[in-house]
C-alpha cells in the first residue's frame, strides 16, 4: 500500500512539473510575440514619423498628400500590432512607446497653418480641392490627441507624500515650491 501510495505521489509531482514546464513555454512564446510586436510597433511609429515630417526636418508638416497618407498607414498597422500584444509587461512597453510618439505627433501638428482648412486644400484645383486624403488626416490628428479613455498616471501623484519627502529641495525644488505658493495665492 504505501508503494502504490509512493507511486501515486510520483506521478502526481511529474504532472505538475509537466504542466509548470508547459505554463512557462507558453509564457514565453507569448513574450517573445510580444516583444516582437511591439518591436514593428516601435518602428511603424517611427516611420509614420519621419515620413509626415522628413525625418523631423519640416515642423509643421509639409502638406504632402503621400506624407500623409504614408503616415497614416504606418499609425494604423501600429496600432492593430497594439491591439495582438497581450502580455502584460509588454502592454505597458506598448503604452509607453505609443505615448512617446503621440507626443512627438502633437507638437509636430500644433502650429499655425495646421489651424486653417487651406493647409489641407489644393488651392490650384477649385473643381477639386481637396489635397490632404481626409481619412489619412483624421487618422493622424486623432493618434496625436491624448485619449479620454486612458488613464492619466499623474493623477495617482500623492503630492503631500512626495512634498514630505522632500522632494521640494533643491535648485528645482525652491522654484517650484515658490510656484505654488504663487499657484495657490492667486486661488
């Protein structure tokens, strides 16, 4: 009886070795998904980038139409390579780099001639002109605005803990302790 019991045991410790070891393969193949798809996600945000703006060169953006239309194709990959990562590591790698590039996209895009219609229109086409694709431009304006449904980290700062801290000294620290002095005198 207590051989059979042994066995038993044995058995049972080798299944869950077995389905551990599975459990960690499968991990890792979903890791190694992920990093790769954030990898491409990376680069599509790059290139989605540097095609709108010639490699960072024309801030505001040239109105191009293939600029934009590349772009847009580019933002729209990236974000359906977002949507398959499902590790968790990765989903906030993913968040990361995307906020990096929404950044970069919302300063390109925040000047002035971007505020008139006559940026996106062919001025040499009355019958047509339309110049700037408006699907392509929707697409681009909409990556570089910050979405509601995301949740801002910095409203979890518990500003008295890190004020306790200590975090106000410093060169930085006195002036930003002067600003909100000043902040909440005029409150």
């Amino acid at each position: 009886l207590a051989l059979g019991s042994l066995t038993l045991f044995s058995v049972l410790i080798a299944f869950l070795a077995y389905r551990a070891n599975v459990k960690k393969q499968e991990d890792d193949r979903v890791r190694e998904r992920d990093r790769e798809l954030t990898s491409q996600a990376k680069n599509s945000f790059q290139w989605a980038y540097e095609v709108l703006t010639d490699n960072g060169a024309n801030i505001p953006p040239v109105a191009d139409r293939l600029n934009w239309l590349t772009a847009a194709r580019h933002l729209l990959r990236a974000k359906k390579l977002g949507e398959k990562v499902t590790h968790s590591t990765y989903k906030i790698i993913f968040d990361e780099i995307e906020e990096y590039w929404r950044h970069k996209f919302y300063v390109a895009l925040s000047h002035e001639p971007l505020r008139r219609w006559t940026y996106f229109a062919d001025d040499a086409d009355p019958d047509w002109p339309e110049n700037i694709e408006i699907s392509s431009a929707l697409v681009i304006v909409d990556f570089s605005n910050w979405k509601d449904d995301v949740e801002d980290p910095t409203n979890n700062v518990d500003r008295a803990k890190m004020i306790q801290q200590g975090v106000l000294n410093g060169q930085a620290g006195r002036g930003l302790k002067s600003y909100m002095q000043r902040f909440e005198e005029i409150r």
